[in-house]
C-alpha cells in the first residue's frame, strides 16, 4: 500500500507466514513486513485474501474487521488436467526410469517442510519394499542447502529426483503423470499445487489443519506435517487401496471444479470495486 495517497486502495495479502514461522524469511524482509504490514492492513480501503484460514489469520493477529476482508480464492490454470496414458509413460521414462512416482511441486525451501517428507518416505520405502520414486519439482529457493547437503546421504537417494525449475507446460505433465501428490506444507495462505493435482486427476496427501484442508475438502488425505509416521501412513494407505485411490481422484476433480480464475477476477474486481466506494 501506499501510506501517502488519498486514492482508494484494495490490499491483496496471501498469508502471514512470517508471523508464524520468522526464521523461515531473510531477516530484511522480516523487519519489513512486521514493520509496515499493520500500516498497511489499517491504510487500506479493502483486503482481499486467499481463504477463510488466511482471513481469519488476518483478523486475529492484527484485530481489523471482518468485514473490510473478503476470500479471493486463488485457482489452477487450465492446463492442469489429466495426462493420456502414453504421456505418463513419456513422462516417467524420462523422469523416473519408469517407475511410479509421488510427487512434490514448490520451492525447496523450509517452510515447506522436504525434510520430514524425507523421512516419511524412507518409513514408506522400509515397509513397502517397492520401486517407487520421490519426484521434487521446483526451483531452490532460500535456505535450501542444508536440504541438499542432507540429500546426499540420504539412504533412498537414488530414488529422489530433483528436477529444479521446470516450464509450466512440463510441470502439467510431471503433475498429471504422478501416482499422488505429498504436499506437507507447514503454513500456506491457499496451497495451489495441491488443486493442480485434483485438477489433473491426482489423488492429493497434504497438512491438516491448515489453508489446504478448506480448499481440498473431502478431496484429499491429511496428516500432521510434524508427524512422519502420519504422512507415511498416508502414502502407504494410498499405495494399497485403489479403491481409496479412486475415490479421491474422483471427488478432487469435483472440488477442483469449483474453482477459476475468472471467478477469482470477478471477486477482486468486486473488492475493487468496494474500496473505490468507501
């Protein structure tokens, strides 16, 4: 926001992961945030964010009004949908061997929590005995060292693939190809990929109690980001029942649904809108 206009404005704040979780931030832009983000909240006309959980955040740790913030879901660009069974085939031959993979998009980065998915899927790699792989897709953020110095002695090493940055239109494929997507996240104002995979027909484990619980709804499994075991659990149970499987591709394509982006556009044109009123 500007703190010197008189011109109406509409804030858009996705979360407040900083609040939460400081030492996952540069300590600059830590300083920032806290200093100017109750300015903020207060300047502004209108607030538009991201979820009820992001919202309510807002509402609790800075005491602003209900009714100044309106939920401006985020959604899943087209692209995301489901992937015919020759690109899976592509796909996998040229990410995993062949081999059947779950899947994690995002940043690597600590707020995303990769070390305990680490350690879940050694606990599902121990119990299992199977070929499957762990397909990381995203770019290395802040902080990702430490990650990648503990990847090297990691003992299923050879079964992580780190592809880095990758285009969309890959990431759609890689996503769409995936046997599930294990995003377990500890903070997220909304959690994207896990609609991109609900999109693209792809049964979804994420964090419970989070942002990713309101969006995914009955769409996807949760389990405690902090709990190994739970999430392991949660990989095993979709590995062995296909049924289960089933089930949730069905209803998270259902969800998925519910979302757009031009209904994002049409509700923060309305808080727009709202903002120049006020």
């Amino acid at each position: 926001c500007s703190l010197g206009t008189k011109v109406p404005q509409c804030l858009v704040v996705h979360d407040l992961s900083f609040v939460h979780y400081p030492s996952f931030i540069k300590k600059s832009h830590l300083h920032y945030y806290k200093r100017y983000t109750p300015k903020f909240l207060a300047r502004a006309n209108m607030i538009a964010t991201v979820s009820d959980f992001s919202k309510k955040d807002i509402v609790q740790t800075y005491n602003v009004a209900d009714a100044k913030i309106d939920v401006v879901n985020s959604a899943a660009k087209e692209i995301f949908k489901p992937v015919t069974t020759e690109v899976k085939k592509e796909i996998k031959e040229r990410y995993t061997g062949g081999k059947e993979y779950f899947i994690y998009t995002g940043a690597i980065h600590p707020r995303k929590n990769l070390m305990n998915l680490l350690k879940a899927f050694s606990v599902f790699k121990k119990r299992q005995q199977t070929g499957m792989k762990l397909v990381l897709a995203g770019r290395l953020a802040w902080k990702y060292e430490s990650f990648t110095k503990s990847l090297e002695t990691y003992k299923y090493r050879n079964d992580v693939v780190l592809t880095g940055y990758i285009e969309e239109q890959e990431l759609a494929k890689l996503t769409g190809a995936a046997y599930a997507m294990v995003y377990p996240s500890l903070f997220e104002g909304f959690g994207v990929p896990v609609l991109e995979a609900m999109q693209c027909g792809v049964p979804v484990i994420t964090s419970s109690g989070t942002s990713m619980q309101e969006i995914a709804d009955e769409g996807a499994l949760y389990a405690n980001p902090e709990d190994i075991n739970e999430i392991a659990g949660k990989m095993m149970l979709i590995y062995k029942d296909e049924n289960l499987k089933k089930q949730l591709v069905e209803k998270g394509k259902e969800i998925a649904a519910q979302y757009s982006w031009d209904k994002t556009a049409e509700l923060l044109w309305n808080s727009i809108l709202k903002a120049s009123s006020k």
